[in-house]
C-alpha cells in the first residue's frame, strides 16, 4: 500500500481526500500545525476508516521535521494542500500568506527530490484566472493579475512547479485549479471546520440556519450578473477527493519532468443567491440575509469547463449542488447538536 503524504490533512479537503485515498488503496500520512484545523478531524477520521491516520503535528516550513517525516516513512506521493487561504485576510497581510504558501513549497519539493519521491499533486485554484474574459474558463485560459494576494500565491506556486520540471528535476506534478469546494462526508464525522468567522459562504449559510449567526451578508448585488450576485462553481468536497486519487493514479504512468493541470468544478455557475435559495429548500428553514457592499479581492464571476478532466482523467463530479448543501446541514447540525 503506497504511502501518500499529505500536508494540512486535518483540513477541510484534506481529510476528505484521506478518506478517498484509504478507499482507494492507499496508507495516508498527515502533517497538518492546526493554525487552520481542529484536531477533532482526526477522531472523525478513525470513526469513518476503523483506524488512525499517522499524522504529524508541525509546519510544513519546518524542513528538519519534513525530512524527518521522509526518512521515517516510504513516501511515495505527496498532495499538497497546506496554505493559507482567506482571500480578504490575505489582503491584509499578505506577508504572512507569501511566506507559509510559497515556502511550504518550496521545503517540499526540495525534500521531495532530496528523497527522490518523484509525485505531487497541488492544490491551485480557479483564482489564477482573475476575472476571466470569456466563460466557462479552460486549462489555457491566460492567467491574469491576481486580485488577491491569496490568488497570486497560487500562479506563483504555479510558476515555482513549471520552473521545477524544466530545471529536469524528475519531478512529476499535476496541478489541480478548484473551484469552490462544499458538502462534508455523509457520514457527518468531518466537514469544513472554519476558526473563527468564516471566510467561505457556505459555512456563513449553515451557521446562521443553525442560529449561531444573526444574519448572512451578501457582498455586493450590482454585479453584471442574473440577480447581481456573484457567481462561483460549487463542487463537493468528495468529487474534489476523487480528483486527486485520480491525479495520483495519472502521475504513476507518467514520464519524470511532467506537469499538468486540471480544472476541477462542476462546470455549472451558481449565484449567492441562488446558493441561498437551495439551502432554503433543502434545510427547510428561511435564512436571513442583508445585500452589502462588494467585497476587496472578490470577482464578478467564473466556473469551471471540465471537458479535459473529464477526458484525460476520467472524472466527473457527481454530486448536484442540493446533494452538497444537504451534506453541509447534516454536518451543522451534528456540530450544533440540533
């Protein structure tokens, strides 16, 4: 059984993707420092898999503990997911978001070929598009000015994986652009945990449905949009999984110095309040909500054309977006005892 490394495993998407990797044959091993994370994941883990995920508490810009990490395991794959990832606290203090998201990368590539493990699979995101010209986007739409710093972590991080291959390091990457990952595990044992307020809306819906928030605030209503809301591609955390178990298989029957990237949405565009609508008929509870003003770093729109993810990985999500919201309530409504 192949061990993969996965770094901020306790998180959101990453214990998910842990999940997929047992399912799948694989041994997962977390390394996650919980600044972004509750080691409450790690329990909910062993009730979905009847066993413990080996995982190591530290920061992936911590080189001694990650060679430490390869020395003590056969790693033969690593998903990278650790990063900082708040699009409007990332305008704030973009310091923190270029120091934990490019160095963690780098710590691990540089390990990766000092142990000469050869695959990874990044977590990039639809946000290297900036507000695209044309939709949906493709793999070869131009990346444009990122309108965060968040967003230009990620085409930086891009940039250091091309540079990679082509220094003939042996490296063998695909590079996964998400879209909006949504929905928890049916069983209820893990979902998206944000600390604090959350940055993402769909938690904002389930909290305030659940009566821990008084209202949700829609960030701008006079975008050129069907309703003047934004629009983003909603996918389920476990389509999302998949992706990277497939990515893996993909890496494995792959010359060394390859990169390639996939998007990986629905290729459907929702509104917010399109969002809030379905949570509504779904959850059967009518949410509060208040129109803002538009958000710093925020685009008008974008979702996901899927055809080459489709094709060459043979993937496909799933799960429709009430399937995704019905996940997200369940998950609430175990958090909040209801």
């Amino acid at each position: 059984m192949k061990q993969i490394l996965i770094t901020g495993g306790a998180g959101y998407i990453g214990s998910h993707t842990a999940v997929a990797l047992v399912e799948s044959g694989y041994t997962p091993i977390i390394i996650d420092d919980f600044s972004n994370s509750e080691k409450s994941a790690l329990d909910g883990l062993k009730n979905i898999l009847n066993q413990e995920v080996k995982t190591y508490i530290g920061d992936c810009n911590d080189k001694a503990l990650v060679e430490r990490i390869f020395s003590e395991n056969e790693i033969s794959g690593v998903i990278h997911f650790a990063a900082s990832k708040a699009v409007g606290e990332s305008t704030q203090i973009p310091l923190k978001y270029y120091a934990n998201n490019i160095g963690s990368l780098l710590v691990m590539l540089e390990t990766m070929k000092k142990f000469d493990v050869k695959n990874i699979v990044f977590s990039s995101s639809c946000t290297v598009y900036g507000q695209p010209d044309e939709l949906p986007v493709l793999e070869s739409t131009p990346r444009k000015d990122a309108e965060s710093p968040y967003g230009n972590t990620k085409k930086i991080c891009e940039d250091i994986l091309h540079d990679h291959v082509k220094s003939k390091s042996g490296a063998k990457i695909v590079s996964l652009r998400y879209f909006n990952p949504i929905g928890a595990h049916p069983s209820s044992e893990i979902g998206e945990l944000p600390l604090g307020v959350p940055a993402n809306l769909i938690p904002f819906v389930t909290q305030t449905a659940a009566g821990l928030r008084e209202k949700i605030t829609v960030f701008g209503d006079d975008y050129n949009t069907k309703d003047g809301t934004c629009v983003r591609d909603y996918i389920h955390v476990l389509d999302l999984a998949d992706a990277h178990v497939k990515s893996l298989e993909y890496l494995d029957s792959q010359e060394a110095n390859f990169i390639d990237t996939f998007n990986v949405g629905t290729g459907n565009g929702n509104t917010v309040l399109e969002v809030i609508q379905a949570f509504e008929k779904v959850s059967e509870r009518k949410l509060k909500y208040e129109l803002g003003p538009r958000r710093p770093g925020d685009i008008e729109k974008v979702w996901a054309n899927t055809d080459k993810v489709n094709k060459v990985l043979g993937w496909n999500a799933k799960y429709s977006l009430e399937e995704s919201l019905r996940d997200s309530w369940n998950w609430q409504k175990r958090l909040s005892n209801l």
